[in-house]
C-alpha cells in the first residue's frame, strides 16, 4: 500500500466513520489545519483511492463523502488504516500511550509494573502490554530499550536519549497552529500551553528570562524550532535531576570549542542551578553548549547574511553546502551557482545541522506536512541531493524535518531563476496590443529584459543564444528553445502558465529522472 501522511490517514478514518457529506470547514476543524490544506490533501488522496475503487463524492455546499460501489471495499479500508502506518503514528495518536511513555521516561531508572499500570490507567493488563509493544519499537531508534523483568518495567538507556524521547512526546502533543489569547512570550500559544502542562508555570518563566539573557549575551536570535527545542530540554533537565532520576552522562569527547558559547552556557548553568538549588553534574555545560551551537539563527532583513554566515560557518560547513547546491542544480540542469542568497541561506543552516548530527539532536519542523504538499517536486530533490551529499553519515542521515527547511532555500533558489530572463515576444496583432503586452508581462516580472517585440516572420533572425524564453500569442515552428503560449492581455492564467513553463515542467522532469535512477 503506498504511504499516506499521518494526518491523510486521520482525514480518511474521519470520513469512513461518517455517512453524510461533511463540510471541508467541519474537516478543517478536526484536523486543527486550512480548508486549503484539507482541499490539497483531498486531491493527492483522490488517485491513491481509485486503487481502491473509491471515489470522493464533492457536492456543493454539502461537503464531500467517501462512496464505493462495493461496501466491502470502504470496511476493507476502514480496517487496513486502523493497523496500518509506522510505530510512531501509533504511539502519538494514543493519548494513553503518550501517557504511559511519558511515565516510564520521566521515572527511569525506577520501575512499575504492568499491574500498576492497569489499574492506573483502568484497562486490561493484555492491552498494557499491547501498549508496551508499541512504545519499545518507538524509543528502539532512539537508542533505548524497554526491559521487561519479574522485578518490573523500566527504559534502558542514555540520559541524551531519555530527553530525546520525552521532547519528541512533548513535541508531539503540541499545537503550534493553536489559536486563542496572545501570550507575551517567544513561545507561540500551543508550545506555552504544553510545557506549562508539564512543567509548571514558574518553570517556564524562568526558562523564558534564561533564554533572553543568552540572546542578548550571543548578539543573535534562536529561530522558532529551535529556541522551542533547547527550551523543552533544558526543562526536561531540570526536571529530571530535582526528581534524582538524571542517569549518568558518558564522558564528552568534545576537544576544542568556543570559549564566548561555553563561557554563556556556564552561567546558564549557575542560574539552574541556583533555580533549582540543586547542584549540576558538570557535563551538564556540555549539553547547554551543544544545543546553542546546534540551533539556527533568525535572519530579518537589516541583517548582514554573510557576515552571520561567516560566524556560523566552518570549511566542512562551506564544502558540504557547495557540493548540496552543486548536487541539486545538476539535478534540475540550472547554474545555481552565482546565486548568493542560496548560499547564504543554506550555510547558515549546515553548521548547525552538522553539529546536531554529531550530538544526535533532533529538531522537529512544524511546517513539514505543507512543505511535502505545496512543494512536492523541490522537496523530493532536495531529499534526493540531501542523501547523496550526506551518504558517509549513513543511509538517511539526515531526518526529513531537516529537509524540510533545506526545500524552503531551494524552492526560493528556483523562484528566483524565473526574475530575470531575457524574453523575446512574438506577436501579430497592432502596436498598440503588442505594448500592452510588453507592459503587463513587465508588471508581471519586472526584473525581464525584453529583447524585442517581433512578427513571427522575423523570428528566425531575431533568435540567438543570449534569449531564454520566447513568449507569444500565436502559433510558432518549432524552436530550441522554451516558447510559451500567451492571451494579447497576459492574464492571471497567463502568468500561472508562463511559471509552469519555466520552472514547474523543469522541475516535473528532473523529478521523474531522479525516480527513474
């Protein structure tokens, strides 16, 4: 069965419970996502579902149903979502997993029992141990393991990777999109709510004042995810040494750093310590050092890139991020090469993502699931040049959050190829069209260069080497060279079809290429 998204598989669970058209609004409200987002998935799933022999009936100002000729087939499918999909689909969609989890990391080294957790939580020992099925296949890649023993239950493992482990449950359940009240706070109104919930408020709040004096003391800012990452573990170390819980942390083999970063993350560590009046083992400066330097940067506009860039960035920062753009422009046949803002951009995000490879920490990327659907074909290459140029890291190195931020950079690179062409226009009809033309399609693209404006008679002359693209408004012989097809008055469809020449249908073969190979 070809994969489908988490939320795709909720969205067809949604609609086989139902038996009456359901408005996209009432869908958009269950999965806490657009109505776009809802029409964008719908389509994607409309072909996977013929497979099926299954339809999505659309009828206006209803909504959309799910119908089969066949029943069978729509109770055959209501069962395969149930079972299918990975370990960690099975485990965040369960609230009572989450739970158990969660116990079992914050409380580890000690034990329970699955008696204690039955009646803890008011089910059958047989769907515990169901539970713990689920919960070991999803700390095993983590580095983890479940021990199940006649003395009890209990996570086996690092203490990097307990933390991994409760942030991803606590990453999990947060909300980023969540609406309400505006909270005076770096943090957006889910992340609050979540780690208020688990930590306390007081905690929060002081996490929040520690982080602003490290910003201020860096000269930078932490981007979102990751200012939302060191949060999350930085209170996850606090509360895991008050409780005494902290396992002991193997000896760093970190040789050289950079004192002004190391010198910050030590007084962070003397205001813990002092919050929590509780001494810190001293390897615990490591692990703030490691999440400062493996955090991205916010970039505004009055920022100098390069010279951000050139902080943040190291000979194998700066060979990796030319070979990824050398990589993806060979993929897509474009000289990408001269574009600074590509590399810029992609340099001031590679330091980082080497270091949080070399310290296993993971980020997670709350704009993924609209990142693999608005941009299907630059997030597959990307993926594609991301495993060739990190293969010595091992098979998938890199996760697909980290892609994810990487397809942004690309798919801007890609935009930024359709700015400035130089054009050639062929059109037959008056003047007086052909500068409405010419006038509309600058509005368009102000940053074209309009070779000429020529009769399809001259056209053979007027090509040369030096034009890129040729527009017209009438039928051409055939030329080596794109040619797109063009109304008198270049409407909005006119501009949709001239992108799609230029970049999408580009992009559309590279892609197949790469699947091909």
């Amino acid at each position: 069965m070809q994969m489908i998204t988490s939320r795709q598989n909720r969205l067809l669970k949604f609609l086989l419970s139902r038996k009456e058209y359901v408005t996209l609004l009432k869908i958009a409200e269950y999965l806490s996502v657009s109505e776009k987002t809802v029409q964008r998935d719908l389509r994607l799933l409309e072909q996977w579902l013929s497979e099926w022999k299954i339809s999505v009936d659309k009828r206006a100002g209803a909504g959309v149903l799910l119908s089969a000729d066949n029943i069978t087939d729509l109770l055959y499918l209501d069962q395969l979502l149930g079972t299918e999909g990975d370990e960690a689909d099975g485990m965040m969609n369960n609230s009572r997993r989450v739970k158990i989890a969660s116990q079992l990391l914050s409380e580890t080294p000690h034990e329970t029992s699955i008696s204690k957790l039955s009646e803890r939580y008011f089910i059958s020992s047989a769907s515990i141990v169901n539970d713990l099925k689920v919960i070991e296949s999803w700390i095993t890649p983590l580095g983890l393991s479940l021990i199940r023993s006649q003395s009890g239950t209990h996570i086996e493992g690092s203490e990097s990777g307990v933390r991994q482990a409760m942030a991803s449950l606590i990453n999990g359940v947060i909300n980023h999109n969540e609406p309400g009240s505006v909270i005076y706070s770096r943090l957006d109104q889910g992340s609050y709510k979540a780690l208020v919930h688990y930590f306390g408020e007081e905690d929060v709040l002081f996490v929040q004042t520690l982080l602003q004096e490290m910003e201020n003391d860096l000269c930078w800012s932490l981007g979102e995810p990751y200012y939302v990452n060191i949060f999350t573990h930085i209170l996850i170390m606090m509360y895991r040494i008050t409780r005494g819980n902290a396992l002991p942390r193997k000896e760093e083999s970190i040789t050289t750093c950079d004192e002004n970063i190391f010198s910050i993350a030590s007084r962070m560590i003397q205001h813990i310590e002092k919050r929590i009046a509780h001494p810190l083992p001293e390897d615990e400066v490591w692990f703030i050092y490691q999440y400062i330097i493996s955090s991205g940067v916010v970039i505004e506009e009055h920022n100098d890139v390069s010279v951000i860039g050139h902080m943040l960035s190291s000979d194998e920062a700066r060979l990796i991020t030319q070979r990824l753009i050398a990589t993806f422009a060979e993929m897509v046949d474009s000289d990408l090469s001269q574009d600074t803002a590509l590399y810029d951009g992609l340099l001031i995000h590679i330091k980082p993502l080497i270091n949080r490879l070399n310290y296993q920490i993971r980020i997670r990327n709350p704009l993924l699931e609209d990142i693999k659907g608005e941009l299907q074909d630059v997030w597959r290459l990307t993926q594609c040049a991301v495993n060739r140029v990190f293969s010595g890291w091992g098979e998938r190195a890199v996760s697909e959050d980290e892609v994810g931020y990487l397809t942004v950079h690309f798919q801007a690179a890609m935009e930024r190829q359709i700015a400035r062409k130089r054009v050639l226009l062929v059109c037959s009809t008056g003047i007086g069209t052909s500068h409405l033309l010419k006038s509309r399609i600058l509005r368009a693209f102000p940053d074209w260069t309009i070779v000429g404006v020529v009769s399809v008679s001259s056209l053979p002359s007027i090509l040369t080497d030096d034009i890129e693209l040729v527009v017209s408004t009438i039928n051409l012989p055939v030329v080596a060279m794109p040619v797109v097809y063009v109304t008198a008055f270049f409407n909005d469809v006119d501009i949709k079809r001239v992108t799609e020449t230029v970049i999408t249908e580009k992009l559309h073969r590279a892609t197949s290429l790469v699947v091909e190979n």
